[in-house]
C-alpha cells in the first residue's frame, strides 16, 4: 500500500514539473497548446490551423498577427505562463514566478559564498599574521 502511495507521489511530482515547462508554439501538439495557461482549445486550434496554412511563427509579432486573439497583452501573458516562438519567450515580458524566486535564491547564494570567502581570507590572514610572529620570535 505504501508503495502504490509513493507511485501516486511520484507521478504528481512528474506532471506537476510539466505544467511549468516552456512550450514552443512551432513544435507543440494542441494537447500541449491547451496545457499553457491562458490557452484554450479554440485558440490552439488557430494556432495549430495557421502553423499548417502559413508555415512556423517567426517571432512574437507574426504570432500576434496571424493568430486571432493573441494580441500584445495576450502574448505577454501567454509567455510567462511558458509559451516560446522559437525558443524565445517575448522580449521584455517579465518572468514567471518560479523564475524569479530562482534569481533570489541565486543571489541569497551568492551573497553567502561572498561572506564565507570573506571570513576565509580574513582567518587566513590572521593565521598568516600569527605564523609570521611565531617566525620573528
């Protein structure tokens, strides 16, 4: 029973990392396209029905333009929540979430090594300091 439990975990953890995967408008099935948030099953088909008539998106603004109900405010939207042209999310829109407590903990990191390099030298120049009295005496 214990282990049926721990399978169930495990494939919440699984789907719940997919849900936060970046999705690339030219790759995607309409299964994926519906998986982003803010993407429902009309405007994947759209998307899927222009990619097939038109050929890939090549940036944010053919997608504005040749998918109706994308616009600027959409897209943005649209590209925190993981959605890609190419790869790319939309230049200037901020970052998802998960994405920015990731910057903070690499700051907070960051910050840490930085004191911690600190107090090494500073021990280290204090030993340096003794040994040098210790070879005077």
């Amino acid at each position: 029973m214990f282990k049926k439990l721990l399978m169930v975990l495990a494939a919440l953890i699984a789907t719940m990392g997919l849900a936060f995967a970046q999705v690339d408008v030219n790759k995607a099935t309409q299964a994926e396209l519906d998986g982003v948030k803010g993407i429902g099953p009309k405007i994947s088909k759209t998307i899927i029905d222009e990619r097939a008539k038109g050929g890939n998106f090549k940036d944010w603004a053919d997608l504005e333009k040749r998918v109706k109900g994308i616009g600027e405010k959409n897209s943005t939207k649209l590209s925190q929540a993981g959605l890609t042209v190419g790869g790319q999310s939309k230049p200037g829109a901020p970052a998802k979430a998960a994405d920015k407590k990731a910057e903070k903990k690499d700051e907070k990191a960051s910050k840490k090594g930085d004191k911690k390099a600190d107090k090494k030298k500073a021990v280290a120049s204090a030993s340096e300091s003794a040994s040098a009295k210790d070879a005077k005496k």
